[in-house]
C-alpha cells in the first residue's frame, strides 16, 4: 500500500477510536481509561495492518475524481444543519444544545438542578444534579476544540464559531473517509459509488406519490406508511436527521469490509456500541459473518484464528463501559418497546409490514436475483431488514431506524457491486434495471435535501437555527413536552446515578455529585 493510502487508512482508524479514548479519560477512573485506551491504540495498529493492500485504487491517482467528490460531499454536509451553516432538522432541537454542553461544562458534564427554572424543578422533584448520558462519542473531538478556547478566553461567540466550523469539518472527514474506503473497497473510480453514498434509500417517493397523489415538496416523506414504526432511512436522511449516529457506523462498515483476515473484525466492529447502541445490534450479525468468512478453509480454523486480544478484550470493555453507562440512560427513560402485531394487532399491519418491506428493500434482492446469494453478507443483510420492523422502541422506534444503519449501508455496497459486475459481463439489461430502482430510490434523498436546500434560502438564520432550549443546564422554555424529553432521554438525576453499576465501579469522581 503506497504511503498516502496508508495515511488515509490510518485516518480512518484514528477517526473512530480517538474520541472513544476522549470519552474513556473524561468519564471512566483513570486507571479504567488508560488500561482500555492501551487496547484500543493496540488494536488499531492491528486494524491499519490489516487492511487490504492493493494499489488498485489509489488516492495518488485520478485528482480530478477525489477533488471533485471532495467538493460534492462537503457540498451535502454544507446543507445538513451540521455547523449551523444551514437549515436544521426537527432532531437539531437537541442535537445543538448536547454539542454546547459538551464543549463548556467539564467532563462528565453534570448539571446542577437547582438552577433550572421552576417548571423543570417540577419534574426532577428533590434532585439537586443530574448527569448527561447519551451516545454522545461522535461530538467530543470538536466539542474538545471549545473547551480549549474558553479555557484561554476567547469570547463565547468567537468560540461558538470556531466549535461550529470544526464540527462540520470533522463530519466533511468521516464521510470523505468512508466514501475513500468505499472506493477502494469496490474498485472502482465512479461517480455511481458517490451518487449512491449520498443519495442510496428506499423506493419511498413512488409509495408517497401514490398515497397522498402529489409530488412532495419540503417533507419528510419517509412515514408514508401512515403509522409510527415503520421506517428505513436513506442516506442523507440519516446525515440531516442522526448524524451523530450514522457517520462513524458507515465508517467502521467500510473499514470492516476491507478486513484481510478476521483476527481484528469482531473487535473492530465492537466499535460501534461508542457511537450507537441500537446500530450495535444490526452490527453484532454482520461481524460473525465476516468473521466466519476468513481466517480458513474449515470453519473451526476460522474460529480459532478469530480467538484474539483484539476480537476478545476490546468487545469485552466496550460492552461494560458502555453498556453500563447507556443502561443510566435505559433506566431512567421510558423505553416504550413492544412487537408491532402485539401492540397493533390490526390486519392491515401485516399488510403495511409487507408493502413497506417491498418498497424499503426486497425490489432489490429481486433485481439481484441469485447474483445476491453470491455476496456473503446477502443472507445477513436480508434477515435483518426483514426482522427489524417487527419491534417497536424509542417514540419514533429508533430501533427499527437505527439498528438497520449498517445493514442498509452493506445493501447499498451490494447494489452497487451488482451494477459493476453486470457491467463487466455485458448483462446490459439488469445493469439497467439496477440503475432505474437505484435512481428511483435516490429521489428520497432528493427530497430531504430539496427541503434543506430550499429552507436555508428562505427561511432567516434566526429561525432555521432549531432550538428550543441554549442548554440543559438551563432549560429556558415553557414547553413541557420538550422538557420531559430532555430529562427522560439525557439526563440521569443524581439518586439513580448513585445507584448504578456505572457510578460505583467507573465514573470519574467529582465533588460536584458526591
């Protein structure tokens, strides 16, 4: 691998377990922190070594086409909210105000209750703190960059500036790393891997037309279904919606994918729990599989190839630390899970689940036809995204939105795998009925960027700027519906952090909660 592509890879690791290890050394006890930030620096030089290392693709080679994609994908970011350069989704209500918390208060950030105003008293009873919890990971590198600034002075809204450029350039990078490890992955300089990174969803627009007999304009159009629970999100979708989430899962995926061997898979993939618990769960699946296809020709010298410091100790302290540290978060809100057909027993649920599933993702199996059952993630991918929507969690069932993140991405590199092999083999027929679904599906994503584009132009800085409250830490607003989704989804009062696993054995001790 030629020295630029190794730096680029490099990048890659380091931009997924560098705020891991700012997490571990601001929240975990110092002993804790240090003894896990040693195996993950360990195994990242395994993941680096490991990675596929030929010069097919280069990033030396074909400026114009890295330049080009460079300039399209900052483009995108540009118009995602991310940075407040531009108009923000519904979710940015408390997206903007995590990332402000996280660059001003120290780490761990806790809250002194007897500030807030009376109608937040109301709900946190006697409590006098309360600790921010939340997959909050992706944030710390830039929220890292404010915390520096107001420690040498700098005015609040030079810092507010400078925090808001780093964290759009640090998006711009994680997506640019992902879309460089797709590249190389599938071999190909083509704008087909760009436009489907960016634009790849669900054939959600034709389904939308149908029900509400109109083009879509400024929406949302992905709960055509009418009900609260099913949804599969596109690309730009999971960018302007859950960015937090899906930018770092796209990239262990694509770094995953270029795995020589799998003495490094199951730990690298374990990763993900840092960044998204629910995308976790999709993720646990597709690492055994990946790891059942390498390390040998018989399936008990692939196990035992897999059985190694990196695929062992580091899922290990990545489910205790993490795991107990979202379990303060899944204690203390209302989770609200269920399985669709218990809670809706209505035969027309059945029927949505089966036009939902055809529309979201089996018209591309079927183009596929039994090129699929070739790719080794095929049968994973596809049990998945069929199992997914049959379980309800979170108010607007994050679950099936974001446990379905890395599966959806592996569908995506599928069809375009698909796309390039029909091409090479001169099947020019199937190429093209590949290329019509995809360019149906990407019209979703057209959707949500048309809205973003089209608000940013009209719609003043004042009033696209989604906020409701400058800070938890002071939550200034008569809405009680916002309030209660603060304190239920990110804040854990001080009498049930004290009772916690995560409070007795690895919290960072404070005397702002002792």
């Amino acid at each position: 691998m030629k020295k630029s592509d190794k730096c680029m890879v490099s990048f890659a690791v380091i931009y997924i377990t560098l705020p891991i290890i700012m997490f571990l050394f601001g929240w975990i006890k110092f002993p804790i922190a240090l003894a896990v930030s040693l195996l993950l620096v360990f195994m990242a030089v395994s993941v680096i070594k490991n990675i596929e290392t030929d010069d097919e693709i280069t990033i030396r080679e074909n400026a114009g086409f890295w330049l080009f994609s460079l300039v399209v994908i900052a483009v995108w970011t540009l118009f995602s909210g991310i940075g407040n350069f531009s108009y923000q989704t519904g979710d940015y209500v408390v997206r903007n105000p995590m990332f402000r918390d996280l660059g001003t208060y120290n780490w761990p950030v806790i809250y002194d209750l007897s500030i807030q105003p009376d109608i937040v008293k109301n709900y946190t009873g006697n409590a006098q703190s309360a600790m921010y919890a939340y997959y909050f990971t992706w944030w710390l590198p830039a929220a890292l960059i404010a915390k520096v600034l107001y420690f040498l002075g700098v005015e609040t809204f030079r810092v507010e500036m400078a925090a808001n450029s780093a964290l759009y350039l640090w998006a711009v990078l994680g997506l640019y790393l992902t879309f460089y490890c797709l590249v190389r992955y599938l071999k190909r300089y083509s704008y087909w891997i760009l436009s489907g990174f960016i634009l790849f969803g669900g054939l959600d627009f034709p389904a939308f037309l149908i029900k509400e007999m109109r083009i879509p304009v400024n929406g949302h159009i992905e709960w055509w279904t009418g009900v609260g629970y099913f949804q599969y999100s596109a690309n730009t979708t999971q960018l302007y919606w859950v960015f937090n989430q899906s930018i770092s899962v796209w990239l262990i995926v694509a770094v995953l994918l270029l795995l020589r061997n799998n003495k490094t898979q199951a730990g690298w993939a374990s990763l993900c729990v840092a960044y998204s618990p629910f995308a976790t769960i999709g993720m646990v699946p597709i690492a055994l599989v990946a790891i059942l296809h390498k390390g040998g020709n018989k399936l008990k010298d692939r196990i035992r190839n897999a059985i190694s410091v990196e695929n062992t100790l580091i899922p290990m302290a990545m489910a205790v630390v993490f795991g107990l540290f979202y379990f303060l978060q899944l204690s203390a809100g209302d989770i609200n899970g269920g399985w669709v057909f218990k809670a809706n027993p209505e035969f027309k649920t059945f029927t949505i689940y089966v036009v939902f599933i055809i529309v979201e993702f089996l018209v591309y199996f079927y183009v596929m036809g039994k090129t699929a059952g070739k790719y080794k993630f095929y049968a994973v991918t596809l049990i998945e995204l069929l199992l997914f929507p049959l379980y309800k969690s979170g108010m607007n069932n994050d679950f099936t939105m974001r446990a379905s993140v890395p599966a959806l991405f592996i569908l995506m590199v599928m069809c375009l795998q698909y796309v390039f092999e029909m091409e090479t083999a001169g099947q020019k027929k199937r190429r093209k009925a590949m290329l019509i679904c995809l360019l149906i599906g990407y019209l979703t994503s057209c959707v949500e960027i048309q809205r973003n584009v089209s608000n940013t132009i009209k719609i003043s800085q004042q009033d696209y700027i989604n906020e409701e409250v400058y800070s938890f830490g002071c939550m200034q607003t008569e809405s009680e519906r916002q309030i209660l989704i603060n304190i239920n989804q990110y804040m854990v009062l001080e009498d049930e952090l004290k009772a916690s696993l995560f409070y007795k054995y690895l919290l960072k001790q404070s005397d702002r909660y002792n």
